[in-house]
C-alpha cells in the first residue's frame, strides 16, 4: 500500500477561552490520495472545528491541538511561517458552507483567485489571470469574464459557491475539505454543485474531506464515511457497508431518519434526545443517553475503537452481541 496523503492519530482540540470545550476527542484516520471521505454527524458533533484545527486556523492560544497530524509528508501541528502559508491554500484548502468567509466583498472574484495564484506560485499577472479565468469557466460559471470583475455581493448563492471553489481549487490543493459546501443552497443548485465536486476531484485526483449532516449527500460523493458524535468517529468504513450495514447505533438512526432508497415509504424517524454538551460531557459512551442498546459498562466507560473487517467502530454492543 502507498502512504497515505493524511494520517490522523489520537487527534484531539480543545477550546480553551472562556470555558474548556473538547471539541475534538481522540480520533485517528488515514485518507489516500484520490480518496473521498465523507464525515457525518449532527450539528454540534465537532466537523467544522475538526476542518479548521487541519488547516491550522485556530490561534494556540485559544485551541490546543493534540495528537499526530501527518498531510503529504509534512507534521502539521509544526509548521510555521512561510512553510505555513504555503500549507494553507497550496497543500489543502477548504470551502465553507458560506461563501462569505472566503471572499472580501472589496475585490473581484477575479482579484481574489489572481492574488491566490501569485501567493503559492511565481506566475505574472497576465499568466495568473489567464489560470483564473480557465478555473471559473471550469466550475462552469456562465459569462465567467464578466463574473471575473463582479464583486461577490453581485453573484447569486449558487454562482457564489462555485467561485469560491474555483478560488479553492486555483492552486491544485491536494486536498480540500468541505465544510457543509452546498447546504444553504436549493435542492437542485446542491446535487450540480457535487457533481461538480466530484468531477473536479477525479480530473485533479485531489484527496476531499467533505463534511455533511446529510447522509445523501455522503453517499453521492464519498468513498468512504466517518461518522461523527460528540468529537468521536464512533464508525467508519466503504460507503456501501455503512449504508448497507450499519453497526453503531448512532449510524443506524442517522440512516433510519434520513429519506433515502433503503427506507421508501417509512415515516421519517429522528434519532430521540439530543448530543451532549461537550463543555461537560457525559462519562462512559457520548451516545448511550440517547442508546436504546446502552447498558451499564457504556454509561460508565467509553467504547475503544476496533478494527472490524475494513471498518472501525466504537461501541460495546455493535448487532448481534447482546448487552449483559
Ligand atoms: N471557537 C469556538 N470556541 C469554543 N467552542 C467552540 C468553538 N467552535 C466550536 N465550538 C464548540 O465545539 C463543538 C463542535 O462544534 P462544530 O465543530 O462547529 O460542530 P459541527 O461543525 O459538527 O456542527 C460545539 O460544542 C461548539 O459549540
Ligand atoms: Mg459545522
């Protein structure tokens, strides 16, 4: 096997300005080159800080990042300066679920990817604004000269997001993470914008991290899936298993409530009760409050993550082991 573009070990992030959050506990995963992984899980699981501690957004000062962090051979939780700069936007970069935190509304789209361009790569200007206009046309913006002289206020929601995606993609990034990149938009303008996506990652064999509370929108972008609660990935695995067979009980109710192929017709069921808060998070198992299998042991102990015929799992009780 080749190494892996990300290797995630015991990863953990703590907020630590008012009140201590742990955000992030402990979680471990690997993402190979070309590979799509979709990350999971209600608001408030712990997606978007975990994007964010990747791309070395939060200030030390108020975020402890722990664990191992290893993206194209480089220990991100190391790099400073200018090797740090270069990280951010040249090895990885990330599109919002708002376009607005990635664009200044006093530039034009076209300025902004120009000076993306020129900060990771010594091109001149006509070059890079050549490189930019190809990348709007890329994401399949229409006009996309004069929409390379708008401002962002100018654009509509859906040609908002794919400019900020081609500002993303500008530098050939190896990986992207997506933070909830399609949720404010309409149904149809969401499943464009991932087709989109997909084709863009295929054509770049860039790695993607894309987070989503919609287990649908995983399914049609991702290989694989992590799913997340209360700053756990309590499973993982190939898209197919974790559809098809869910082993942590949490993925099942996120499957049963969803409406997909596998449950036509059934009422739409939401997982009862709601995640913890993790400024005092509950001993034992994050879930087992909410758990219609919790026993004893997983309300006093935390599950460990197993290893179990190509996926990973946290829970005492997976099917077909009965609680005691
Ligand atoms: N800057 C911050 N300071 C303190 N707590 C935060 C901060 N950002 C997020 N959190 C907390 O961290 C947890 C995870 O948040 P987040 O990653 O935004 O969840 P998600 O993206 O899965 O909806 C939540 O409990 C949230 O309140
Ligand atoms: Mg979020």
């Amino acid at each position: 096997m080749s190494t892996p573009l990300v290797s995630i070990k015991d990863m953990g992030l703590r907020f630590t300005a008012k009140r201590t959050v742990s955000a992030v506990n402990q979680i471990s995963l690997e993402l190979a080159h070309g590979e799509v992984l979709g990350l999971l899980g209600e608001s408030g699981s712990g997606k978007s800080a975990t994007l964010r501690a990747l791309l070395r957004l939060y200030p030390e000062s108020r975020a402890k990042v722990s664990g191992q962090i290893r993206i194209d051979g480089q220990d991100v939780l190391s790099l400073k300066g200018r090797a740090l700069e270069q990280y951010r936007g040249g090895t990885v970069s990330m599109v919002f679920q708002e376009p607005g935190l990635a664009f200044d509304p006093v530039y034009t789209i076209g300025q902004q990817i120009v000076q993306a361009i020129q900060a990771h790569a010594a091109v001149s200007q006509q070059d890079a604004a050549e490189q930019a206009l190809a990348m709007l046309e890329r994401v399949q913006i229409p006009q996309a000269r004069r929409r390379f002289d708008a401002y962002p206020h100018e654009l509509s929601g859906g040609m908002r997001q794919r400019a900020m995606i081609a500002l993303a993609l500008s530098c050939k990034p190896k990986l992207l993470l997506a933070d909830e990149p399609t949720t404010a938009l309409d149904a149809t303008v969401q499943i464009q914008i991932l087709l989109l996506l997909r084709e863009l990652q295929k054509e770049m064999n860039m790695s993607v991290i894309f987070v989503t509370h919609d287990i649908g929108a995983a399914v049609e972008v991702a290989d694989r899936i992590a799913v997340m609660y209360a700053g756990r990935i309590v499973e993982q695995g190939a898209v197919a298993d974790i559809v098809h067979r869910p082993l942590h009980p949490y993925t099942a109710g996120l499957l049963a409530s969803s409406v997909g192929a596998a449950n036509k017709g059934q009422p739409l069921q939401a997982v009862p009760g709601s995640p913890p808060d993790m400024s005092n998070p509950p001993v034992g198992c994050a879930f087992a409050p909410r758990c219609s299998r919790a026993s004893d042991i997983c309300r006093t102990e935390a599950p460990p993550v197993e290893q179990l015929g190509g996926r990973s799992l946290a829970c005492w009780f997976p099917p077909h082991s009965e609680p005691t």
